[in-house]
C-alpha cells in the first residue's frame, strides 16, 4: 500500500494543498490543518508533508531543499513534537477517519467508547 498525503505545505512556493480525497472533513478541520502546516513552514521552512503510512498512522514528513539555509533542522523535529502533543486529539481523529471513511474498516464503536472513557479517566 502506497503512503497517502493528508495535506502539504511548502515555504517556498507560498502554497497549501489538501488532498481532495479528504474534502469530506468538516470546514473546522480543514481549517486547521491549513493554519498548522502553513504556521510551521513559515516558521521552520521548507516543505511539511502530513501522510498516512501503510498502518493508517499520520506522519509528518518534512524536507528542504539542498543549500536552503534558512531550514531550521532541528526546529522542525521539535515542532512535529509539539504538534504531536497539542493536536494529540486532532491526530487520532484523523487517523480514524482515514481508517474508517478512505480504507472503508468497519469499527467497533464500543470498543472506541471504552478506549476513549479509559483515556478520561486517566486524565
């Protein structure tokens, strides 16, 4: 199975993509996607790729173009921790719809339930 792009961002065409397959998720979220990806590539530079991996896991990918000395290396491995701690929520439901509405896996709705009120009250 081929990795598949969530969304892009790139400091150096000025631009934001999202993939179409993806126009299902609400405005809200979609919003946010693209005030993340492109708040990170005016910060860190480069390019921000978010892409679902053969698990279903989100990544992000980030790369810069060679001799680009304004791609802040070490900033982009502590944003994407950042981000991975903040939009932690965020991140799980876009998992889960990928897995559910692009793969068409059927999910056990109580089992989700109980996952979800085990992680409350571990809160």
């Amino acid at each position: 199975m081929d990795k598949t792009i969530l969304c892009a961002s790139s400091k150096y065409e000025e631009k934001y993509y999202l993939n179409p397959a993806f126009d299902g998720l609400p405005d809200a979220v979609k919003d946010e996607l693209q005030a993340m990806c492109v708040l990170f590539t005016e910060d860190i530079g480069g390019i921000l790729t978010m892409e679902f991996d053969e698990e279903a896991g989100l990544q992000f990918v980030t790369m810069s173009d060679k001799g680009d000395l304004l791609y802040d290396e070490i900033g982009s491995v502590l944003k994407v921790k950042q981000l991975r701690q903040t939009k932690r929520e965020l991140l799980e439901s876009l998992e889960l719809y990928y897995r559910v509405f692009l793969l068409g896996e059927e999910m056990d709705l109580e089992e989700e339930d109980c996952q979800s009120n085990r992680a409350d009250s571990r809160s």
